[in-house]
C-alpha cells in the first residue's frame, strides 16, 4: 500500500482536520491510515520494543530512602518498634532484611504486615525489597 505523495499529504491533512466539511474523504483517510501503520519501523524506536523498559530504567539502582520507606506504613513502623524492629532505621533493616523478606513472602512466619493491617504487600514491592537486597541494600 503506497504511501501518499507529499502533497497529496498537505490536502489529506487539511480534510482530515475539518472533516465535518469532507465526508467523502473518509475512506481515502482510512487507506492512508492504513499504509502508514503498514509502513511504521518500530524497531526504530525502543518505547516500542515489546518487553523494553524506558531507557535508564532496569539499570537504576535502588534505594532505602525513595523505594523501600515509603512501602511501611506510619503504623507498621510504630507497631514493629514494640517487637524491637525499627523499619524506618537502614541499618536495622538491612541487617535483618533476609528475615523481613520471608516475613513479607509469608515463608518464615506469619506474612507481614498482617492482612488486617493492610497486608500481604503486592507482589511488585516484593520483589523490589529483594532487589533492593542484592543490590547491596543502598541507603
Ligand atoms: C523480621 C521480620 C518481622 C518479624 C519477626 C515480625 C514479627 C511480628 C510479630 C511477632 C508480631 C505480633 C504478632 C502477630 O501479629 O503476628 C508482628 C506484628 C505486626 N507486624 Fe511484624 N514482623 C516482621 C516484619 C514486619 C514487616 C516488614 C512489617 C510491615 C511491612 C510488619 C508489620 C506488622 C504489623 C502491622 C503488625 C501488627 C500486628 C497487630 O497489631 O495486630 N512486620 N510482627
């Protein structure tokens, strides 16, 4: 399907633009549609790249401070404080983060934080604590 001539391009676009005065036009407007999807390049462009994330993106790693606090809640902070675990502390949370891990994922004891305190996390911020973890659990 060919593409249009460039100044059949400049008309198409004055119709398409006020329709209302070209019904005609129309299926004429359809083809063209049509042979320029037919006619896209999308490797040309990595936001389409099926399974590719933004550039930068996968390689950014993560930190305690914009990606890990902000998942506990003002409660699950106060409430774990009484069982002697401050989660808004780095240190305290990563030296025990293997633990809360299987606290989080329900392995190693009762999944945290429990479902009548808004529990289980969703399965994204799992993995993100995780993640978080073998990157070297950075502040
Ligand atoms: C080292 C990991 C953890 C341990 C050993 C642990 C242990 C406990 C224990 C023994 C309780 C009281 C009994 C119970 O309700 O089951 C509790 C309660 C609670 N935990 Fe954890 N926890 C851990 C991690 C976490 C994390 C990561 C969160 C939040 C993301 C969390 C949120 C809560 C909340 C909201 C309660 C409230 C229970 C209530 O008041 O009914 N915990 N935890």
């Amino acid at each position: 399907m060919p593409l249009p001539t460039p100044e059949e391009e400049k008309q198409a676009f004055h119709k398409l633009v006020n329709i209302e005065s070209y019904p005609e036009f129309l299926p004429r407007a359809n083809e063209i549609a049509r042979a320029y999807l037919a006619n896209v390049d999308y490797t040309q462009d990595e936001l389409h790249t099926p399974g590719a994330a933004a550039p930068g993106t996968a390689s950014r790693s993560l930190s305690f401070r914009l990606h890990i606090l902000p998942c506990f809640s003002d409660e699950d902070i106060e409430v774990m404080k009484d069982f002697g675990l401050d989660l808004s502390d780095v240190n305290q949370v990563a030296a025990r983060s293997r633990q809360i891990l299987g606290r989080l994922k329900g392995t190693t004891g009762a999944i945290m934080p429990p479902a009548d305190h808004d529990g289980p996390w969703p399965e994204e911020w799992i993995r993100t604590f995780e993640r978080w973890i073998n990157e070297g659990h950075a502040p």
